[in-house]
C-alpha cells in the first residue's frame, strides 16, 4: 500500500509532516539538489500550450477542427482507409509529406471546416510545490486533465526572502508540527 504523505493529499499529522520535511530537506540541502543544482528550489508545474504564429517562424504544424486541434499525424491516423487515400491524392500523393501549401489545400479541398496552422511550443504555468514528489503526485493525478502534457519546472527563489526564510526556519525546525489540544 504506497504511504499517504502530504504531496498526495494525507491529513497533516505529526508523521506526515515528519515525511514533508524529509522530503523538503532532500530536495533543497539534501541529494535531491544533484538532479536540480539549487538549493533555493521550487517546483513548477506547468501545461504544455501551443501558439499560433505565421507559417515563417516555425515548422510544427497542427490542424483545427471543430474546436480541437491535433497534429497532422493524429488528423491522419483518425480517416478510414479510403479517407486516407483521397487525401494523400489530394495533397499530390502524400499527405503527411506535403509541404503546408498542398497539405492546407487538400484539407481545403476535402475537410472545408478544418484549417491548418502553424505553432511554436510554450509552457505556461499550473500550479507550484515545495517538493519534487507533491508536484509529480500532481502530474500523475491531473495530468488527464492537460492533453498536451505537464512537465516539472525546477525554478531558483532566490529572491523570495520571505520563501526562503520560511523554508529554512522549517528545516532548522524553528517552524514545526504542534499537536493541537483536542479539547
């Protein structure tokens, strides 16, 4: 049974927060920072957007359809077979090979409600974590939700005194689990 700790939700308890600051000091001061190289990190995570921009600036292609757009690759693979065929015809004998003119006019030509455009890659972001396991507990819980994909973004708090201050005051354990009195 996997242990629940904060990064997946768990209640704070004096054990679950025992666990958080393990996993804080790992990642900042600990060999966690090997795989990030600061010890002022924070962990991004952030959704894959695709951005239309003219046709000179990039080379990735993506086609719109109804509202939802994929790659000509997933255009493609969703035809039957005889859709297929009219429209490596159409684009002069190979869709997917087509440079964008005839790819845009055989789409023209056989889907008049789907356009072809062009994007360039940003990343954009969701949310923010102390740790590297609560963001990828994130990603793996969420993820369904982005169809072009999350990723962990390692960032430097540098400049975030009061972060910081915070995070250090943790791991010194000035800052610390108090049991609260049930009464």
């Amino acid at each position: 049974m996997e242990k629940l700790t904060l990064a997946k939700g768990a209640e704070l308890t004096a054990e679950t927060w025992a666990d958080f600051v393990a996993r804080l000091h790992h990642d900042c001061v600990g060999e966690g920072v090997k795989r990030h190289y600061t010890a002022d990190a924070v962990f991004l995570v952030e959704k894959r957007v695709w951005q239309a921009v003219p046709e000179e600036l990039s080379d990735i292609r993506r086609i719109l359809t109804d509202g939802h757009e994929e790659t000509p690759e997933a255009f493609f693979e969703d035809l039957e077979d005889e859709e297929k065929t009219a429209l490596n015809e159409a684009a002069g004998g190979s869709f997917l090979g087509a440079d964008g003119y005839d790819m845009s006019d055989a789409l023209s030509k056989l889907y008049p409600d789907s356009t072809l455009f062009y994007v360039e890659e940003r990343w954009e972001f969701v949310c923010q974590h102390f740790t590297r396991d609560a963001a990828d507990a994130f990603i793996r819980g969420k993820g369904h939700d982005y169809r072009e994909g999350l990723r962990v973004y390692v960032d430097a708090t540098s400049y975030s005194w009061e972060l910081n201050t915070i995070k250090a005051a943790i791991l010194d354990g000035r800052i610390g689990f108090i049991q609260k009195d049930p009464s």
